[in-house]
C-alpha cells in the first residue's frame, strides 16, 4: 500500500488525461441535462441538475478516497460489501413478493419505479444496489481469474469448467435477485462485464466458439418462434414479459405501435432524425421525450445540437473507452488488468445499448449512459471502478 501511496502523490505518474475525461464528461452531463429542462420542466429540471451536481461532487470524493485506500486491499473490501449488497437485493426480493403476492404497495425505505423494485429510499437520495454489485462482481471476478492463473499447473478444458462454475457461485445469485426485480438491463450489463473478463483469462479459444454457436442458435430460435409461432414464445417467456416481445415489435417496426410499447423508440427516431446537423437550439424542443434525463439524454442532446452534439457525446465515449484500454494493456498486475477489461466491457456495453436503441439499432432495455444520464448510484459506482483503473495507471 505504502507504494500505491507514494505513486498517487508522484506528480509526473498521475493520469491526468483520465481526470480530464471524467471532469469533461460531468460537465457534459449537466449541460445535457440543462437542455431538458424544456421536456422535463424548469423546476424539475433544476431538482435534476442541482442533485447531479451533488452526485458528481461526491463521486469525485469517492474517487479520491479510492486513489488514497489504492488497490491493494481491494478483493478484502469487495467481499464484504459482497454480502452487504446481497443482504440489500434479498431484502428487495422480499418486497417483490409482498408486492405481487399481498398486494403491498408502499414501505417506508423501498421504492417502486414502474413496476421494478431496485430502490432504496434514504432521507435525500436513493440507492440502488444493483449498480454497486455490477462493480464487486468485477472485483471478485478479477481475483478469482488471477488466483486461478497463478495456481493451474496444466491447460485444460477441466480447469476452465472449474474457473466457470467459481465465478457462477458468486454471480449468479445477485444477477438472479437482479432478473427477479425485475431488471434485465442490469443482469445483462454484468453478463457482458464477466464475459468479457473470462474470455481474456486465457481460456481455450474453443469455448468462444461454443458461446458463439449456443448464442447463434438461440437467436435462430428466437427469430423462427417470434415469426412463425408468436403465441408458442409469449407462452414460454410468460405473459407478465409480452412487453419484452413488444419492445422488439416496436424495435422491427416502430411506427407499428408508436402510441405504446413504440412510444419511446418512435419519439427518440423523430428527435434525432429531425434535428439535423446543427439541431433545433437550446430549450427548442418540439418533442417531449420520455425519460429526457435517464434513458433518453442521447436524444435530448442530439435534438437539441443535431448531428454535432451527438458526436461529441459519442467522441467522448470514444477517448473514455480507448484511454482505459491504454491503461489495460500497460498494466503488468494481472488482477488490476482483468478489472479494468471488465469496467471496459461494462462501459463499452452500456454505450453502444443506449445509443443503439435511440437510433433504432437495438431493442430498448431501459439502460441509460453511463456518466451523461441522470442517476447518483450509476455514478457513484463507475467512479468507483475509475478509481481502480487510476490507481492501476499509476502504477505502470
């Protein structure tokens, strides 16, 4: 630890072009959100951007702290706000059965947004334990891989089965109370984050192929049941999830059904497709997106500066990723290498899901963009895994 401390205080070792990232990048989301004010209202508006503010403000203190604490206690202190985080969702899922099952609508300290019950209600703000778990899984991950890397004595199918079936004990039950919530978004950008670190462990290619193959012939499924025998798929998913087939209705077709599940999709095509390159002006909107500061921010922001403030949202999003493969691949600690590809696949994810969806190019999932949209937990904990990723920067 005591080298982790004398590195961060090393002037000429600090990553500056990371700081600068992340200032510009909070910057860029209150101005964002500044601009939805005419979709959101003033007054709401300013509740939003007075309390991303204070999120940021506390993030960059969390930030600090992580780059005090450095890395070397990390997997210690995963664990254990491991089972704190657990202990949050088991009490969640409770709710979730109170809801369904007893018709409770309200308790004190847990919300219910649109159906999903992923909320704690604290005197001021609200906390979201999902989002923090996205980022100890990626800990608890990284240590597993390098313990795992460090004590094989041979390279065998076995011992990756082994690795696979170390990690699932400790994913599988958060991502299951997560899905539970329900949240799919969540469970689907911690699928992505633990693959991405396993398929850079060293594994035997033949397994990518295999998640290729399982992947391609679920979608091949998928596709024939949707178009051929629609009611055979809404049996299997359940019909508490015929919004999730609608969402890809609207997605295939989205003038289809535009004044409901397509709402959203449909608005977001306008708003952009409207804009043009220059965009309609600040507090111009002609559009009242659903979701303006969360989901939609991309679409607030495009509508607003057209084709160029989309691209400077997106260019940001560039250098973020490409900065934090620098860092991966110059780094020679393995465990501090396996957290960053997993916060790179977290993040990468996120962007290209969010962007994606506004411009008709995937589904809607409901997840927002990371460091632009509105959301104190979403920041809290990517500042978090930026605290890690710059503590590994300073030391290579």
């Amino acid at each position: 630890m005591k080298l982790g401390l004398s590195k961060v205080k090393s002037s000429d070792k600090f990553d500056y072009v990371l700081l600068a990232l992340l200032v510009i990048m909070a910057i860029t989301s209150c101005i964002a959100i500044y601009a939805s004010f005419s979709i959101v209202g003033t007054n709401t508006g300013m509740h939003y951007l007075s309390r991303q503010i204070m999120w940021f403000t506390a993030s960059f203190i969390v930030f600090s702290m992580m780059l005090y604490l450095g890395n070397d206690s990390l997997f210690q202190f995963a664990k254990y706000a491991y089972w704190i985080l657990m202990a949050c969702l088991v009490i969640l899922f409770i709710f979730r059965i109170l809801y369904t099952k007893l018709g409770v609508n309200e308790i004190s300290l847990i919300q219910n947004i649109n159906g999903a019950i992923s909320w704690f209600t604290l005197p001021g703000f609200s906390f979201q334990p999902s989002e923090f778990m996205k980022i100890v899984l990626i800990v608890i991950t990284a240590q597993i891989i390098d313990d795992h890397n460090k004590n094989k004595t041979t390279d065998s199918f076995e011992l990756d089965f082994k690795l696979f079936i170390e990690i699932a004990k400790w994913a599988l039950p958060p991502m299951i109370l997560i899905l539970l919530q329900p949240d799919t978004g969540v469970v689907l950008i911690i699928g992505i984050s633990l693959l991405a670190m396993v398929l850079c462990s060293g594994i035997h290619k033949e397994w990518l192929w295999l998640i290729l193959g399982l992947f391609a012939v679920f979608a091949i499924v998928f596709g024939i049941l949707y178009f051929f025998n629609y009611d055979l798929l809404l049996n299997i998913i359940g019909k508490d999830n015929a919004y999730k087939l609608d969402r890809i209705t609207s997605w295939l077709d989205p003038e289809s059904n535009f004044s409901h599940e397509g709402y959203q999709q449909y608005l977001g095509l306008v708003s952009i497709g409207s804009a043009g390159i220059k965009g309609h002006g600040l507090h111009q909107a002609l559009l009242k997106i659903p979701e303006a500061h969360t989901d939609y921010i991309f679409a607030v922001v495009s509508q607003t500066w057209g084709l160029i403030g989309g691209g400077i949202i997106i260019l940001l999003c560039l250098l973020l990723d490409l900065h934090l493969c620098k860092i991966a691949s110059s780094t020679n600690i393995m465990f501090e290498k396996y957290c960053i590809i997993g916060i790179i696949g977290m993040l990468l994810f996120q962007q290209v899901q969010n962007m994606g969806m506004i411009v008709g190019l995937l589904p809607i999932t409901g997840i927002t963009l990371p460091l632009i949209s509105y959301g104190g937990s979403s920041i809290i904990s990517y500042f978090i895994a930026f605290g890690i990723t710059m503590n590994a920067s300073l030391k290579s």
